[in-house]
C-alpha cells in the first residue's frame, strides 16, 4: 500500500484517492473526479505502480528466477 499510496497533495480538482488494506486485499476509492478520463488515467497509474511493486516484490524475494529485461532500441 505505501508503494501505491498516491500523492494528491496538489491536486487541482481536490480529487480524493483513499487506499486501505483489508486482510490481503488493497481497496482503492477515488472520489470527486473531475471526468471519466482523469479516473481513467488514475486507474492506469495505480496499475502500472502496482506491476512494478509486485515485480519488485518478485525480483527481492526470488533472486534466482529474474527474468531477461529485453532493451530497448530507442534508449541507448
């Protein structure tokens, strides 16, 4: 949850996103958004930031199974 808990200090349109943990499960409520797309684009954040915990999370706790991290062409 700290890894995920999103900094909404500033946020123009005082949208609210509320994160707590019950048992094993993360509950995320978002509230007064301005739009659908706002929302949209919060969800997306949310998910990404939570793939790159679990992968973190994977990578710390199973050294030996690390996966091949392709390159990419475009960054050198």
């Amino acid at each position: 949850m700290v890894a995920l808990n999103p900094d909404n200090q500033f946020s123009k349109a005082k949208m609210l996103v509320k994160s707590e943990v019950r048992g094993k499960c993360l509950h995320v409520t978002i509230s007064r958004c301005p739009s659908i797309e706002t929302m949209r684009s919060t969800l997306d954040d949310i998910f990404r930031c939570a793939k790159a915990a679990q992968d973190s999370v994977a990578l710390a706790r199973y050294p030996t199974a690390r996966r091949a991290i392709k390159k990419d062409k475009r960054f050198k």
